[in-house]
C-alpha cells in the first residue's frame, strides 16, 4: 500500500492501521475468544505486510504481551512498520495519574519487547476530569516527561467526546489523535476535530468505520452502533444504505471502510482483526471498486449524521 506521513512525525503510515483490541480475546466485547495460537497465526501475516501501521493499548488484555511474542520470532519491529500502544489504567483500577501513566509504559514496553515507543496516546481521557489529565502529577504531564527523557517519540490523545477531544488539541503538545465511531457513514460528528487537527498539523487516525459491526453484518444483522443499540431511524438509514450498495454490487463494507479511506485529511483507518484471513479481506474492501453513482447515493444518506449518530 502507499503511505501517507503521519502529521509531523516524521513517520509513514498505510492508509489502513491493525486493530489489535480482538487480539487480546475481549469476549465480552466482541463475543469470541481469541487464542494465543490464532493470534499469532494473524500477527504473523500483518508482519508479512503491505499493512505496516499497528495499534495496541496496555489494556488490551493480552495483545501487547502476544505483540510481542510475534515481534520476538521476527527479530524486532520490521523496517517501516509503525506501532503505537496507549496508557491505561491497570484493569479493575481507576488511578490515572502520573505514577500510573509511567508504570503503563513500562508494563508496555516489556511486553512488547521494545526500548522506546514511537507514538503514545493518553488513552479515553473521559475517563477523568481534563484539568485532572493536565495538571500536576497527571497523565499529560507524565507523557511529556516520557517523551523529553526519549522513552517516547511521539504524543497522541485517544477518545471519544469530540468537545473534549478539541480541548486536548488547544494544548499544541499531541502529534497524533484517534477518534473512533464517529467519522462514518452513520456518524460525521468528528468532522470539527479532522478540521482542526489538519489545521494544526496534527495526524488524525480514524477508530471503527464499520461502527463495531453494522456496517459489515448490515443493520437487521447487527442493530447496534458503537456496542450500543441503534434507534429505528438509524436502522432504516442503514438498510437504504445497504439496498443502494447491492444494486450496485458493493459490499456494505467496502463502502464503510472507503468512506473513511477518500477523506485525504485521515492519516489512517483503524480495523480490528483476529484472523490471518482479515488482512486480505481487509485490503480486497480498500480495493473494491465502487461507482461515482453509489457514492451520490450514500453521501446524502450519511450527510445526516454530520452532528452525530440520527
């Protein structure tokens, strides 16, 4: 795949990123385990390529340590691959201080068999108030320290509320951002976010095009949005949305995964993946051609989501 700079980072990214959050086996997410042996099998292929930008997070159960395992029997990060990890709070804990943010690193580093992060997000800062995050001791000031005592290359933030995230970028400290769910065909709310990051160089990377599963399964399939269920208006948007991609022989999918793809202002698109076989299915949906005309179909219809998820 071509690559794409990553704000001012200096790096280059695939316009697709790996999610790695099936690999640490959530099933209370995603409703299925995932064994180390498969995860390994899928790590391996994504180190075969052409995907060379991965995501993980100290609190991805166990992705980060089998990340790791599949680095150690390639011997190390293979030239041009990029993988970024998040801070966390231990799980069943919600210390988010500074203490913590150091302590989540190294966990991060150990497991990954690294001695330095290229890019590290500070991640659902939702999760604490921001002037918690931003004063002393906290999470952004710990980050910074990681960062100027060259542990960490690169600063991101990684979240959900948009007025939030926007107060995050006001600070001029964060090369990169994720915003997830809200950049699709159902929901453009993050549109003011893409707006300024591009405006201030800062790299935006785009989290769950297909909405946790809608977007793929088609609305009567799968009926919630973002792990939530979806209102009846939303569902009919969907199925309009689906019945104009079969007329043309596009899969809902390929839609929902290029919608993000053609917005140049969208350094990369996160998919999560727990096979060997996503990788390709994955890169067959970026390549599926898809007409001009389906494109003035979907556009109106995702257009109405400009303010969020109606």
């Amino acid at each position: 795949m071509e690559t794409r700079p990553l704000g001012r980072t200096g790096l280059s990214v695939t316009p697709v990123c790996v999610g790695t959050s099936p690999l640490g086996s959530f099933p209370s997410q995603y409703g299925y385990e995932v064994s180390t042996e498969q995860a390994l099998a899928t790590l391996r292929r994504v180190l075969e390529g052409p995907i060379t930008f991965i995501d993980t997070s100290n609190n991805y159960f166990d992705a980060e340590r089998r990340i790791g395992l599949a680095l150690k029997e390639a011997g190390g990060l293979p030239p041009g691959f990029v993988l970024q990890t998040k801070a966390d709070p231990a799980h069943d804990s919600d210390d988010f201080s500074g203490a913590r943010v150091r302590d989540s690193v190294h966990e991060s580093l150990e497991r990954l068999g690294l001695d330095r992060l290229q890019v590290l997000h500070l991640h659902d800062p939702e999760r604490l108030t921001f002037e918690e995050a931003t004063g002393p001791g906290g999470p952004v000031e710990a980050m910074v320290q990681l960062r100027d005592e060259g542990v960490v290359e690169n600063l991101g933030v990684a979240g959900g509320p948009i007025d939030l995230m926007l107060r995050y970028l006001e600070l001029d400290l964060f090369q990169a951002i994720i915003s997830h769910n809200r950049y699709t065909l159902v929901d453009q709310s993050a549109l003011p976010l893409i707006e300024d990051a591009d405006e201030r160089g800062v790299a935006f990377i785009n989290g769950a095009p297909y909405g946790g599963g809608m977007l793929v399964r088609g609305p009567d399939v799968e009926p919630n949005y973002c792990y939530q269920p979806a209102r009846p208006e939303t569902l009919d948007r969907v199925r309009a949305m689906l019945r104009a991609c079969e007329a043309h022989g596009v899969p809902l999918a390929a839609a929902a995964l290029q919608f993000s793809l053609r917005e140049p202002r969208i350094a990369s698109t996160m998919v999560g993946m727990s096979r060997p076989e996503r990788i390709d299915q994955t890169l067959e949906l970026a390549r599926w051609p898809i007409p001009d005309d389906l494109w003035d179909d979907l556009v109106p219809l995702a257009a109405v989501g400009r303010t969020g998820v109606i």
